[in-house]
C-alpha cells in the first residue's frame, strides 16, 4: 500500500443533535431516547439513537407519535450544546493536523484533516485513526474515522458505513471498488438529480460509476461529470482548512428548572470533567473557571473561581465552586449552564531526599475558602500597606487575596540576614485609656482597668495628614515598655490622637 500526494482523514459522526446532549447525559447512554426540534405543536423527531431506532422511531415523526412509544426518553434540541460539542470537536482534531476543513451538515459532524506527510510524527494512517477515535471517543462522542487519498471517497465512505467506533483505511487505487457497494445517498446530490437516477434503477455508487461518461453529461451537463468522479472516488477538491480557536466552554440547557444546589452540582461536575480531559489533551490544567447561569425571568448569575495554582482535580474544582456558590447563591431557578475556563501551565515541586512532604496548594485554595464562607471573603488575605504615612495600626492597609508570584532568576550576589521583628496584634477598635503624663513623656496609663508604670518610653512620633478630606488626621505615637503592680509586663503602643484630644492604645508587641 503506498500513498501518494494527497491524504485525508474523515472524521464522522452521525445522529449529531443526539450525541451532542448525551456526551453530558451519561445516565441516559444506554436508553431509547429521541430530540425533538421545532416549536410546539409542530416539533418533529431530528435525532434519534439506535435503541429508539429499534422501537420504530424515524425521522420526522411529530412529538404526539414519539410519545405513542413506551420508554422512550424526549429530549429538546439545544443548538447551544451542539455549538458547544462542535468546538470540543475541531479542538480534538486541530491536535492532530493544523489543516482542517469543516463539512458538516445539518444533523452530521463531519471535518476532514489533512494528514499528508505526518506519518513521521504520528505513525501510520491506522495508527492516526485508532488514537484520534481514542480521543474523539474520551470526549464522549461516538464516530466513525476514514481515511484515504481522495477527500470525496473519504467523506462518502464515513457517511456509508453502518458502524460506528471503527477506523478504516482505503488503499491508494481502490477508492472506486470499496466506494461500490454504497447506496447514492453517501453523495450530496440535488432531490432532481436523486429522482432521476432513482427513476433509472440506479441505487448504488458502483452502477452510478458503470455508467458512460458522455451520455451522462449529455443528460445532466458538467454536473453528472463531478457526480460520476464522485461515485468512482476521483472528484478532485481543493481544500478550504479553517482555524478551530482553542477555548474551553462547555454549555447545558436543563430539561426542567433547578433550584436545588446537589442537583446542579451533579451536572457541573459532568461539564468540569469535560473540561478537564480537554485541557489534558494540550497538556494544560484550569487556572480559573468562570460559571454563568442563565435564571428564569432572563437574569444571568456569574461567578468566577481561580484558586493559586492551576489544577485538574475535578473533586477540587467542584468543592470551590460548591463552596462559592454556597455564598453566593442564584436568586432563582436556573434554565442553563455555561462553564468556561482560563488554561494555566501545571508547576512541579521536586522535593530532596529527606525533605518533608509539603502540603497540597488545593488543600490551601478549600480552606481559604471555606473561611471566607465563615468570615467574608473580603477579611480573607494578606495585609497590603496603602500609599500614605498613616501608621498601619490604623487601618492604613488592605486585604489582598493569597496569589503565587512568579520565580524569580536566581541570583548569586549575597543576601543580607534579616533582623528578627517582633509582631504587633493589632486591637480593633483602638482602645481609650487614661494617661499621666511627665512633662511630654507618658509615664503611667490604665489599660483594661489595670495601671502600669512605663519603664522605657520611645518617641514620640509625629505624624499627619489628609487635610483635604474629611479624615484629617494628626498622632503622637509613643512605643512603650510597661510594667503592672503585679509584675506582668507589655510592650504596646500608644497613639495620641491631636484632632480628638484622645489616648489610645492602638497594638501589643509579642
């Protein structure tokens, strides 16, 4: 078998509105079911899978005959998920050949890759199709792969086998005799051009293929020219490759309105697994997951989680987004879902022989979490100082959420030791005490009913601002050693506001 020029491999998948609901339906993978496109009275059956097939159910049927069959599962089309499975896809396919030519129809996925010169890099033409229907297959999609030199004879062949799930591989040469046994319907053909030939007794390609070229121009123009190439696997094309855009979006629409957060958690967790083996695939983990869901009465509900490092644990993502949602709650029932996220590069830590394990970034993410559930997710962070002399002791800082920073070049110069600090506990409010002075110098103060003498007094500090605004300011602020009657001592530090004429004590020394 040898191949020569031209190489393509035709990626097929029939009952297409079907396939694209059941890929986040998996409870409904092994029953009759049928989708109805249309609006009521007047929705008719588009779509159906083998099991409905069985019962009798065909295309066209209106919705009070589908409903005549026990058993049978009635899903509304949704053009959202089948845009949705139409991305994911081209996506697959783009992974295997940047060329990539868009065929579908209007209940069929069907793109052809051009293949030629990948052996090399992807192995044989077998070997190709095996691990593209692999990964076709991981996204929960049934297809059929074909693959062979000329683009037409690939895309009737996928369009003619009878079987789903199988990889097959014309030889070079032999398009015409494997294209045969195919009935005319493979081709693309007008309904005139399909009565006529139905009017000559002709059913299959190879007849169609039998047949004279000059009588049938003579009859149908240059049209029955493409048309008897098209039969014999020669029509020559000239390939149209599109540019798939990588995005990670998963959309649902429900069958009844949710309000219960199990219930929606459960079909989350189908679209994050989705998402999840298709950041796999490019190697790639979730940085950040954006939820919008669609209430009834129009309003769109939108959340975003992005922990500190990227991740692929599904049980991870869900137990962020339960616990954001769980403070967040939708304000009605919700009609659809739409997950999209951000891909990140995953980070490895290698750790040395005797070092101990360090714990899990995602058992952080949870946590923080979980406090920000209990406490506000605004108090949940590290402490950022604001761009004015106001002492920290007053509020001059914010509350950042935890981020990882980026690695940094090593550098070889010598670092300087940092001194030890000691940490101050801040006390929120400030509060008012009672202070005797000597001279300007504190000398004794009553904190919590409780005197003490000062032993060693630093400052003081003189500090203001803000006079444009309504929050002028102006302390003294001393750092004190102190000592009780009983002998406990603290180490403080106490603030004398001037605007107010107040003694405060702002913070503890540990």
């Amino acid at each position: 078998m040898s191949y020569t020029g031209e190489l393509y491999a035709c990626l097929h998948t029939r009952e297409f509105p079907l396939q694209a609901m059941l890929r986040l339906r998996p409870e409904l993978q092994n029953k009759p079911c049928v989708v109805l496109a249309g609006e009521p009275p007047l929705q008719q059956a588009c779509s159906r899978n083998a099991k409905a097939r069985a019962l009798g159910v065909e295309h066209g049927m209106t919705a009070v005959e589908v409903e005549s069959f026990s058993g049978i599962h009635v899903l509304q089309r949704s053009l959202l998920e089948e845009a949705a499975t139409k991305d994911a896809l081209l996506e697959c396919a783009a992974a295997f050949s940047p060329r990539i030519e868009d065929r579908c129809r209007q209940n069929e996925f069907l793109c052809v890759l051009d293949i030629a010169g990948t052996e090399k890099l992807l192995g044989t033409p077998e070997t190709l199709g095996k691990e593209l229907l692999k990964h076709v297959q991981s996204l929960g999609v049934h297809a059929s792969i074909v693959v062979a030199c000329n683009l037409h004879a690939a895309i009737a062949m996928a369009r003619g086998l009878s079987a789903v799930n199988q990889v097959v591989v014309i030889p070079w040469g032999e398009e015409s005799h494997a294209l045969s046994v195919l009935p005319i319907s493979v081709l693309d053909l007008s309904e005139t051009h399909t009565e006529t030939f139905a009017q000559w007794g002709i059913a299959t390609l190879g007849m169609m293929a039998a047949l004279p070229e000059k009588s049938l121009i003579a009859r149908l123009g240059q049209q029955g020219k493409r048309i008897l190439q098209s039969a014999r696997g020669e029509m020559p094309h000239l390939f149209a490759p599109i540019e798939p855009v990588f995005q990670l979006v998963e959309r649902m629409e429900l069958d009844t309105p949710v309000e219960l957060l199990d219930s929606l958690l459960f079909v989350i967790g189908m679209m994050l697994e989705q998402l999840i083996v298709r950041a796999t695939a490019r190697i790639y983990a979730l940085a950040s997951v954006s939820i919008v869901l669609a209430l009834e009465g129009g309003a769109l509900h939108t959340r975003t989680v992005k922990p500190a490092l990227p991740s692929n644990s599904k049980q991870f993502w869900l137990k962020l987004i339960h616990l954001d949602l769980e403070a967040h709650p939708p304000p009605a029932a919700i009609l659809a879902i739409t997950l999209s996220a951000e891909h990140g590069v995953t980070g490895k830590v290698q750790l040395g022989l005797f070092s101990p394990q360090l714990p899990e970034p995602m058992r952080l993410d949870i946590t923080l979490a979980r406090i920000g559930a209990i406490v506000g997710e605004s108090r949940v962070g590290h402490a950022r100082l604001k761009d004015t002399h106001r002492s920290a002791a007053f509020d001059a800082f914010s509350v950042e959420a935890f981020t990882v920073p980026a690695i940094a070049a090593k550098s070889h110069a010598p670092t300087k030791r940092s001194l030890p600090r000691a940490s101050a506990r801040q006390l929120r409010p400030a509060e008012n005490i009672t202070v005797t002075l000597r001279g300007q110098q504190p000398e004794r103060f009553c904190f919590r009913e409780q005197w003490y003498a000062v032993e060693h007094a630093y400052g003081p500090w003189m500090a203001s601002g803000d006079w444009w605004n309504p929050t002028l300011w102006s302390n003294r602020q001393w750092d004190l050693v102190a000592i009780s009657s009983d002998g406990s001592r603290i180490c403080c530090c106490l603030v004398q506001d001037m605007a107010k004429h107040l003694w405060q004590l702002a913070a503890l020394y540990d």
